[in-house]
C-alpha cells in the first residue's frame, strides 16, 4: 500500500463521512456547510448554501465565517479526499463536529441535490482580484458589488487621474469620464493617466487608452464635453456614485446639486498649492457641498488653477482618498467621510478633521426644499 492510501485510511478511520443526502439533513439542522475547492472548480457550481472557503485559505479564515466551534462543519471538495485533510485541519483548530462529504460535489450533483450558480467570477477575475477576496470585507460577493458598480468621474485631470485608476485596477465595472479637454504638456505633472505622446489628443480618449490597458475587464463609456445646465440630467443619473474631480467652482456647484437632485452620493476633492480636501456628501444622510460653501467664493479670490498652482503630487494623494471613498460606497462598507471635511498639509505633512453638519436653510438640500434650479457660474478658475 502506497503512502498517500495508508495516509488516506488513517484520515478514513478518524474522520466522519457523510453522504450527500445526510449532509443535506444536518445543513437543514443547523450544521456549516464549506466548500473548500479552488475557486475555478466553483466556477461550476456549488451546493446550495456552501461557504466557499478553498482549502489554501481554510485555517485562516475559517474562524471568522464560523466563529462557533460548536457548529456541526460539513466540507467538501471535487470527490471527497481533500475535504478529510480539511476535516483533519478543523478539528486541529478546535471544531467539535467535524464531517466529509463521501464523493464530494460530483457526488452531491448525482443525487440531484440542491445546487447554485457559480459566483458569477470567472477565473480572470479570480486571479487578478486574489488580494480582494482574501479580505472579509470585500470577499467574492464584494468584488462582485464592484463589477456591478458605476462610477462617473468628472474631470480626466489631476484627481481624476489616480482615482480613475485606481477604480479600473480595483474592478469597479463601470467607470464614466466627464472632460471636455484636450492633454497639454502642463498636465503631465500631476495627471499619470496621460503621457507625452497624447499631448493634442482629447483627455477622455487618452484616459481611456489608459484605463482599458490597466483592466480590460472594465468598462469605460466617455463624454467629451463639458458638464453644463443642458446636460447634466442626462449624464449623473446613469451612474451609481458620482467622483468630483472638477477643478473649477462653477462644475462643483452644478455638480452637487445635481446629486442632490438624482440623489447621488458625491465624493468631493479639491486641492490649492500644497493643501488638499476631501469630503463625501450622500442625499438624505447629510450635508451637501452648499452647506459648506453656500456660494462660490468672488473672481477676485479664486485664482486659476495656472495662477495659484498646485504640488503634482497633492492631487495623488487627493484622488486617491476618493478612490477609497467610493469603493467603501460600492462595498457599503467602513466609515466614509460623510459629515468631515478632511484637510490634508503637505508642507506640515499633517491631516485634520473638521465636522460638517447639514445647513437645514440650505436651499438646495434642506427638507422640503423644492429643487431650485441649476445656476451656471462663471469667471471661475478654469485650470
């Protein structure tokens, strides 16, 4: 007898092995039910509520998805043989009852036992968001709250540019791009979607060369205009989450109370010279971007962005925070910085918090305020 059989009756001899139709009964009594096969083979299916859990990441995360060691554990894999070394592995953490699925899945098919749809994750996406979904919070069904989510980013520009990217690389599904701009030299300081060779071309198409090369899996739909009055209704309600990368105040106001009128969550960010902010505003859970700034400030005091300047990394760091921002919306998951306003020092290399409460007179998002109107401003900075 081979080592590996005399390895196997051992495990035969001091593990439990149930047959499907038993597994089924105890799963209906309360008992955990763990598929522990690598996640192409779950491509295939599973058994009808199987936590999927492979056997590379069993022991470490077992405990979190069945925190009582009490709790009857039935695991199972392709034909029933690595499921009793998951077995084995289980009782050496602790678990009291302990069970193996004789056959495994091909067997719980043959008996015609319930089964489920695959994860909807192809094995693509398996391997390039392996990172994702070995956390909790994200796992198999958070990745797939990011496929489903769309993103439209206002603005291909300086915080646009790392969220975007950093949106398209975490597998958000959909992202929108909102410039009606073309790519100049002075860009490429702080705005890595674009490069010297697309210096003439227009952001959005530059920005999606780039974005698409990142992640192919992701879908990038462009608008070369710019966002005014006219068409702004038709562009915010397509998407789930807004990500206001604009650089100008008539854009921010226009494009705040547009998510307060389509109810959109609207991350904000904005950055001057060394210093950046950011911010979340959710309809309905609180403050709007007017009761922070009611009013755009006067020409006199808004210098352009050419003339005031900015540190070309400070919009990194800016974008990226919103990134994370709307990932943690998509996710529904975390703390977000709804009701904070935080400011960012480069030169102190410090960052702060300052509370934001909702304006109950604001006249854009206050209860029962009718929706006023979209008001174009201009003379503000544009660049």
């Amino acid at each position: 007898m081979s080592s590996k059989d005399q390895v196997l009756g051992e495990l035969r001899k001091r593990i439990r092995e149930v047959s499907p139709e038993e597994a089924l009964e105890m799963v209906k009594d309360g008992a955990a039910l763990i598929d522990v096969r690598e996640a192409e083979e779950v491509q295939e299916g599973s058994a009808q509520g199987a936590i999927l859990l492979s056997r590379g990441w069993l022991e470490l995360r077992v405990e979190q998805q069945v925190p009582d060691k009490k709790r009857s554990v039935i695991v199972f894999c392709r034909q029933g043989l690595r499921s009793l070394f998951a077995a084995e592995a289980l009782e050496k953490l602790g678990y009291q009852d302990v069970a193996s699925i004789a056959g495994g899945y091909e067997a719980w098919k043959g008996a015609g036992l319930p089964t489920s749809a695959a994860s909807g994750l192809s094995a693509a996406e398996h391997r390039r968001y392996a990172r994702h979904i070995t956390i909790p919070e994200v796992g198999e069904e958070g990745q797939l709250k990011l496929r489903e989510a769309s993103v439209l980013i206002v603005g291909a520009g300086g915080l646009g540019s790392p969220a975007a990217i950093y949106l398209a690389c975490a597998g958000v599904g959909t992202l929108g791009l909102v410039d009606f701009d073309v790519v100049e030299e002075s860009n490429l300081q702080r705005q890595p979607l674009h490069d010297t060779t697309r210096i003439g071309m227009p952001k959005v198409d530059s920005a999606r060369s780039t974005l698409e090369k990142l992640n192919p899996l992701v879908e990038v739909r462009t608008f070369n205009e710019r966002l005014t009055s006219d068409n702004v209704d038709d562009i915010v309600p397509q998407f789930d989450i807004v990500l206001d990368g604009a650089d100008n105040f008539p854009t921010r106001y226009l494009l705040n109370d547009a998510c307060v009128k389509h109810g959109k969550p609207n991350v904000h960010g904005s950055v001057f010279r060394f210093e950046g902010h950011a911010s979340v505003f959710v309809p309905g859970r609180g403050p709007c971007y007017r009761c922070l700034f009611p009013e755009p400030p006067p020409p006199e005091l808004a210098p352009s962005c050419a003339e005031a300047g900015v540190l070309g990394v400070l919009p990194g760091i800016i974008g990226l925070i919103q990134a994370v921002e709307a990932i943690k919306l998509a996710l529904g998951a975390g703390e977000g910085l709804v009701g904070r306003l935080l400011i960012y020092d480069a030169l102190a290399g410090t960052f702060r918090e300052v509370s934001v409460r909702r304006n109950e007179a604001c006249k854009v998002c206050a209860d029962g305020q009718a929706f006023p109107g979209y008001i174009d401003y201009e003379h503000f900075c544009a660049g």
